[in-house]
C-alpha cells in the first residue's frame, strides 16, 4: 500500500517571502499522479497543483510550483511570495493509475501560517 | 454550479443513532469516494464506488455502510453512531481515467 508523508506539522513564513512544503511517499508502481490540495478555514479541498510521475518537468502554477524527485520519491511543494490568502492546510497526496485503483492516499498535512 | 453536494453541512447525534450522509455529483463521474478528515491524521478513506451498484472499503470502513445506487449519489450510513465517529465527512468524485477529484464542502458530525 502507499503511504505518504508530511514530516512539517507546522510551517510559517513571512509574507512576501518564499516557503517549501515537504512530502515524501512509498510506492512501488512506476507511473501514478501526485498533488497538493490547500484547505483554507472555510474546509474546501482546493487542488493546487498536480505531477504526472512519467513526466521529467516540475508542474508550476502562477506561484506555485514543485521540486519532483522521483528516485528520492520526494515531493514538494514551493510557494513564492507568500500572501495572506495562501494561509491554510495544505496535503500532499498520491494517486494510483492503475484501473479501477484510482483513490487518494494522503499525508497528514501541513499548517502554514503567513506572518503579515 | 456543478459539483459535488453534501447535505448535511453539520449534524449532532446521540450515541447510539443512525443518520445518512447524502453526496450528489452533477458531472456524470463514474467514481465517488467517502473519506473522514480528523485532526493530525489527514483525510482516510472510508468507501468508495467505482460505478453504480458497486462499492468497496477504503482504509477505515468499520461502522459505516455505503450505497449507489443511482450514478450521481453515493450515501454513507452510520447505524450506531459511536463518540469516535465525530469527524468531518468528505465526499468527492473523479472521472473515470481521469485524476483531479472534485471535493463537497464537509460534513462536520459530532456524536455525544
């Protein structure tokens, strides 16, 4: 079964600065699909942003983008010039390609607090 | 707006009574999952259908039951709620061959 972790319960970071989320994961498939989801206090699961394994190139949205180490099985989550807006839970979670298998398996989550 | 729709939004219940957790989807997804969110323990999943008339156990099944049995609903039924059932309830959906599930809002459930 895949497993995956976030070993940073807690983060904060200035506003305007810079700030990396950690993730690392167990599998054994080749293939599959990595994501981070950000939960804001209104509770909505929001994807943020989304790997394909077989691809070599880090996914990036706007100010969001990911450090994807396959061999390390790594992956995390880069968020520049903080806002205020970006304070929330964010997870990190794994999704099997394999038919009929798909369904998230995530980590426990990371508290990020921005520091206006 | 299309979506994913959980009703309730909050619930409070005695040990010891039942109530259903509705999800409706509206996007045609073939798959639907039910996960519960506690503090420090991420989101775990309780079920999930893979099309209509079917269902599986996720990582936490015990004391919750599951039906589709139409395609957009998928219900999650605690018979004898128990205290450590308090949580909040996700439902979300997927197309089939697809990977960027769509989230409800939440059920926060508290047993007392």
């Amino acid at each position: 079964a895949q497993t995956v972790t976030q070993s940073q319960p807690e983060m904060s970071v200035q506003e305007a600065e810079t700030v990396t989320l950690s993730c690392t994961y167990d599998t054994s498939e080749s293939d599959y699909y990595l994501f981070w989801y950000k939960q804001p206090p209104s509770r909505q699961m929001i994807l943020v942003i989304r790997q394909e394994a077989y691809k070599q190139q880090n996914a990036t949205e706007n100010r969001f983008s990911v450090n994807f180490q396959k061999a390390a099985k790594s992956f995390s989550l880069k968020i520049s010039d903080s806002q205020l807006g970006d304070a929330a839970m964010y997870f990190c979670a794994y999704d099997s390609p394999l038919f009929g298998n798909e369904k998230l398996t995530f980590g426990t989550g990371t508290r990020l607090t921005i520091i206006p | 707006n299309a979506g994913v729709t959980q009703t309730p939004k909050f619930r409070v219940l005695k040990t010891g009574q039942s109530m259903t957790l509705l999800c409706a989807q509206d996007m045609n997804h073939e798959y639907m999952y039910w996960y519960r969110q506690d503090p420090g323990m991420g989101l775990r999943l309780i079920h999930y259908s893979v099309g209509e008339g079917t269902t599986a156990k996720g990582e936490v099944p015990d004391g919750y039951n599951v039906s589709r049995l139409k395609k957009q609903n998928f219900l999650l039924g605690l018979e004898s709620a128990a205290p450590s059932q308090t949580s909040v309830y996700f439902c979300a959906s997927v197309e089939q061959g697809r990977h960027g599930y769509t989230f409800g809002s939440g059920t926060r459930l508290t047993v007392v």
